[in-house]
C-alpha cells in the first residue's frame, strides 16, 4: 500500500492562482514546498475540469 498525502483545499487553491498568474510548476513546487509533479496533477486536472478540489 503506498502512502498519499492529501492536499487541502487551500494549498489546491493556491497552486491554481500561481499558475493563473504565470508562475511555473517548479517554481510554484518550490515557493509551497510541494513535489513538481503533484504541482503538475493539481493543474492539469484544473485545466480539464475547471475545479479544484474535487477530483485530487
């Protein structure tokens, strides 16, 4: 069983409002001490489904 470390909805709001303001994924990862790839997932999904929240 691998271990996952749900994200609140704060730090997924945060994430999208870096992005919508033109930071990047690694500098958006470094700023919240997050891992670039799950900085990728939160946005992506964003992008697909214009929420945040719901499907992380």
């Amino acid at each position: 069983m691998t271990k996952t470390k749900e994200l609140s909805k704060d730090v997924t709001d945060k994430i999208v409002d870096l992005h919508k303001v033109g930071l990047g994924y690694k500098t958006i990862a470094k700023q919240l001490g997050e891992k670039m790839t799950t900085v990728g997932a939160i946005i992506r999904k964003w992008k697909k489904h214009k929420i945040v929240g719901m499907f992380i």
